[in-house]
C-alpha cells in the first residue's frame, strides 16, 4: 500500500493522462484544465532549471577572475535583450541575440556537420567489404549501400545536362527507389515510437508492472466522471438549442 502523498500523485497523474486524451473527442473543459497545468509546470520547471544552470555556471571558474566576471555579466545582459521583442520601441536590440545565437549556432553546426555527415560518412564507404563468404546477407547490403550511397548523391548534382544521359536516368530512378525506403523507414520509425509512447501510458493506467498498481482503479474512476461529465454537458447544450 502507497502513501498519501504518492497516491495523490497517481490520481493527478492519470487525471493529466486522461485530461490531455480527451483532446480526441472535442475541445473541452478537463483538455483545458490539462493543458493549462502542463504548460505552467513546463514553463516553471524551465525557469527554475535556468536559475540553476546560471547559479552553477557563476560557482564555476567565472567567479575567479574578473575578466571572467565582466563576460558572465555581459552574457547575463545579451540574455536579457532577448525580451526586447516584447516591445516596439526597443525590438532593435532583440536583433542582437538573435545574430549571435545563430551565429554561434551554425559555426557549431558546420565543424559537426563536416565531420559526422561529410567525412565520417565517406569514411565507410570507401573501408566498405563488399564480399563476406560468411555471410552473404551482409554483403548484399554492403553492395546496396555502395550503390545507393553515390546514386543519392548524383541526384541532387544539377548543374550540367548530366541527368539526360542514359545510364543516369537509371540512377536517377535508383535513387529516388533509394529515398522513398529512407523516407518510409522514418515514417514508420516515428510511428512505431510514437506507439510505443502510447502503449507505455496505456500500460500505466491499467497498473501494468512496472507501474503502480494503483492506477488502475484510479482510471476507471477518473475515466468515468470524464466520460459522464462531457457526455452529459453535450446532452445538456443539444436540449437547451
């Protein structure tokens, strides 16, 4: 048997999982009220998560030195300017952060991009084993990356007439065969997670172990006072009109 506390926090837990679900019959009272809780617990764990992060980071070497110092407060006060687009008389500084984040951003970004998605990936392709004699399903797939790899590259190279040749509409047709099984394989990918999030949550609130055995009578009761609630409301609005 729970405690009180972690037995209020089952009921509060299932009553979200359920408020948030009720999205699916129609905008309604208990999705708002669900909503409104996520959302306010969201944007308050984010700011006190923030607060933290700027207090660790000031415990840290910045507190040492006094250059340091002065470029944890100018740090301090380019964050600051990010409220500037709230308002229109000062929305011009709001440009400031703005520029230096993406700035940062895409410098970041390209000396990853360069590596993880240019030279490790040509890397492979060049070390690939095309023949494994013990293992002749792994070397058909050696053979199909070693094809599809420069056919989806030779489809987005358009400059030139190239395309009009023979043999590269072959690989223009490969390559697109090649993209729609990359594409399809994400689709599914996303779906499938997005199942296994939903089958997660279900497994919650039937008390499945790992979970709290409790919440499943906390489902049914919750459940039941939505689905009477939101039934009887639309029964009472149809009588009145």
């Amino acid at each position: 048997m729970v405690d009180t506390i972690t037995l209020i926090g089952i009921y509060i837990a299932v009553f979200l999982t359920l408020g948030l679900f009720t999205i699916l019959y129609k905008e309604n009272v208990w999705f708002r009220i669900a909503e409104a809780i996520y959302l306010g617990l969201a944007v308050g764990y984010g700011i006190a998560f923030d607060l933290k992060y700027l207090r660790d980071q000031w415990n840290s070497p910045w507190s040492k030195e006094p250059m340091l110092m002065v470029g944890f407060a100018l740090a301090i006060l380019v964050g600051i300017l990010w409220y500037a687009r709230f308002n229109r008389s000062v929305f011009y500084l709001y440009r400031w952060p703005l520029a230096i984040t993406v700035g940062t951003g895409i410098g970041m970004a390209l000396k990853t991009v360069i590596f993880s998605q240019f030279l490790d990936q040509i890397r492979p392709q060049i070390n690939l084993n095309l023949w494994l004699p013990n293992n002749p399903w792994q070397s058909l797939w050696n053979i199909l990356v070693f094809l599809m790899v420069p056919s989806v590259l030779l489809y987005f190279w358009f400059t030139g007439s190239g395309h009009e040749w023979a043999p590269m509409k072959v690989v223009d047709k490969f390559a697109r065969y090649t993209m729609m099984l990359g594409f399809g394989y994400m689709f599914g990918n996303a779906v499938l997670g997005r199942y296994s999030l939903f089958i997660g949550r279900a497994q919650f609130l039937l008390g499945i172990t790992p979970n709290p055995p409790e919440a499943q009578p906390a489902f049914w009761v919750i459940a039941a006072v939505m689905l009477i609630t939101l039934i009887g409301w639309d029964l009472y609005k149809r009588q009145k009109s």
